[in-house]
C-alpha cells in the first residue's frame, strides 16, 4: 500500500515534534501544506528571482569552506547579495538560538547531522523545509522531507601503495586478530556519524552482516546481541581500533607513503585531495560486504524567521543546478538531483555508487532516540 504524501508528512512532523527536546516542541510549527511554488505548476523561477531582489541579502551556513565561493558566484549570477559561512561545530545550537533571539543570521542552512537537523530545526518550525517545484521530479521522493542536498559518501579506504588490492573483503574481517589494532577512525563518542551508522546498520543491513558472517567464517552467527549490527559494534570496538580526531587523520594513517603495515579505514571522498596535495595513497575498497560506503546525506533548509525568504529559496534552487553545486563535485558528493552528472573526482567514487548503503529519511527519529544509547554500547564495548 502506498501511503499518501501528505500523510506521510503529517506523519513525520507528529514524530519529530514528539521526539524534540521539550524547549522546542513550543516553538513555531512546520506549515502543514506544501507551498504553491513547490509544485511544478506554481513554480515560476523569473517570479522567484524578482522577488529575491527585493529582499535583503542572505547568509549561508554549510560545513565546507566551498560555501564562501558558491555564495560569491549565487550573488554574481543573481545580482544579489550572499555571504557563505562555515559552520562546522555548533551549527545546529547557533541557529537555534538566533530563532529564539529573533536576531536571524543564517538564512540557509546546510547540515550533515540529518538526525538533530529534522528533530530539533524541522520539526519545530526553526527551519522551512522547500523543494523547488521544478526539480520534483528529479529527486526521489524520499530525499524531499528533509530536502537533500547531496549524499556525502564515507568510504573504507586502504593504501594503495602498500597493497595491490584491497586487503578486506568483509566488515567481519575487521574483527579478527589480523586487524586487532589496524583500524583508524575517528572516534565515535565524537563524531555523532558514526553511532547514526551502526543504528542504520541495525535498523536495515541486519540480514546483510549475517550473510557477511556466514561467508566468512562459514557458520551462522550466534549472538545474545539484539542484532548482527550490535554483535559485529561489540566487536569491533574490542579489537583495539586506532581512534582520531577526525577523517584527515585517517586519511593519513591508511594512506600516508612508505607503509609497511598501513591502517584501514573510513573517511570521505574530500579526503581523496590528499593523493595529490601531500602524496598519499589512499584508494577506495572495492566489493566489501555488505557495503563499501555509507550515505551521510546533507540537508538544506531556510530559516523560518528570514527576512529574505525568496532569495533564500532561490539559493536552495541555485544549489540544486550543475552551477551551483559544481565546486562541491570535485569532493566526490553526489548531488540528490539526478540531472546532475556523477562526480569526476580522484576517488572515482562514481564507479562505486552502487555499493554505497543509503541513510533513510525514515529512520531519522530512530537516529536521533538511539545514539546516547550507542554511545553507551560503544564505551562499554571498549571497556
């Protein structure tokens, strides 16, 4: 049966105001209709740019320094004014307070935390969730509630200097003697990523890490565990795994030069950079069970309390072209429209598409309820 869109987004909003934190659920709500020019019929993008130039110029806040370029050639292309922002730590703490303070700075908002981004900006209304009308149908319909804006892959990496292949061909191999030790990553107590990872590992890859497990060690696994995805955390976590700040730390465990015993390892596509700007020798694993990347979407919204809402959604438009998007393809992010050519970037992470794990819009409530839970399995895993 196929529920009908306008339910499911009553659905989702009745959720995501009952899971967010109650200084919130009092906050505005989010309007319950969709917009006129979110459909292809009211959409009209000579009104939309009239009306921007009206308005008062904007601020984008996104976690990349690419922003401040795009931001310059939006305000080029437009003749408006746009300030691009980089807002990695803190993002979602400093647009709420400026909804609470009515003093709105960020107009746009660009987030990787999909989970906080929903509950604690979406679903109270802090931020206006808009689809171009169109662009409907060239983003899936699971990728418009929150709007995404592009799918920022994290792959398992190794060196591609030390090795002529990838030394891992299964997630489970990860937990065995051989890499007792040689896995970098950053750390999950600090990196909310990775605790929203194993729950969607939990929530959708349960039969795909069982049959991992069983190609490897040839039986079925046996767990007290509430699933594969519980079992293979609890694992890990005990075989020592080389803990980081961040991904560019990895990036230089697995693939800095002259290696004898290299580490292996997660990180994102921007990472790949480093290949050619300090010499590593990073390269994307092939074929790994069950998946050899993770989707870690990013979100784009506008602020509720906006003094320049038109302008706000022409920069959500503007970033969902080959134009505005352009500068952020070179770091291997797909984008969520599909008439927007697969990256060409030094991961090559187009070839991979396949194999990467999607982030459900469905489990972001399930994200967001879990993750001290996984936070406290982790610690207790490492004992």
């Amino acid at each position: 049966m196929t529920i009908p869109k306008s339910l499911a987004a009553v659905g989702i909003a009745l959720l995501l105001s009952v899971c967010a934190p109650p200084a919130l659920v009092n906050a505005d709500p989010v309007p319950a209709a969709p917009q006129p020019d979110e459909d292809p019929a009211g959409f009209d993008l000579d009104a939309l740019i009239a009306a921007a130039r009206t308005e008062p110029g904007i601020t984008v806040y996104d976690q990349t320094t690419k922003v401040v370029d795009t931001a310059k050639g939006f305000a080029a292309k437009y003749g408006l004014e746009a300030t691009g922002v980089k807002v990695e730590l803190g993002a979602i703490g400093k647009v709420l307070e400026e909804n609470r303070s009515g003093n709105v700075i960020g107009d746009v908002v660009i987030n990787e935390d999909l989970p906080a981004y929903a509950v604690e900006l979406l679903g109270p209304g802090v931020l206006v969730n808009w689809v171009p009308g169109d662009m409907k149908g060239s983003i899936k319909p699971e990728d418009q509630n929150p709007l995404i804006v592009h799918y920022g892959p994290m792959g398992w990496v190794y060196n591609s200097q030390t090795y002529p292949s990838c030394p891992v061909s299964n997630i489970w191999q990860l937990t065995d003697d051989q890499f007792d030790g040689r896995v970098a990553m950053a750390d999950p107590l600090s990196n909310a990523k990775y605790p929203y990872w194993f729950n969607s590992m939990a929530l959708n890859d349960d039969a795909a890490l069982r049959g991992a497990y069983r190609e490897h060690y040839g039986t079925e696994l046996v767990t007290d565990q509430p699933d594969a995805a519980h079992e293979w955390v609890r694992r890990f976590a005990q075989n020592n795994p080389r803990l980081t700040q961040n991904d560019e730390e990895v990036s230089e465990a697995v693939g800095g030069p002259d290696q004898q015993n290299p580490s292996f390892g997660p990180v994102s596509m921007a990472k790949f950079r480093n290949n050619a700007q300090k010499g590593y020798h990073l390269a994307l694993c092939d074929g790994m069970k069950p998946w050899a990347l993770q989707s870690f979407p990013s979100a784009i919204a506008y602020a509720a309390k906006t003094d320049s809402p038109n302008a706000a959604k022409l920069y959500i438009h503007y970033m969902l072209t080959e134009e505005g998007f352009g500068t952020q393809l070179a770091d291997g992010k797909p984008s969520a429209n599909s008439q927007i050519p697969a990256p060409d970037d030094p991961s090559n992470v187009k070839d991979f598409l396949d194999q990467m794990a999607p982030f459900p819009s469905a489990d972001l409530v399930s994200d967001y309820r879990s993750k001290t839970a996984w936070d406290d399995f982790w610690r207790r895993s490492r004992g």
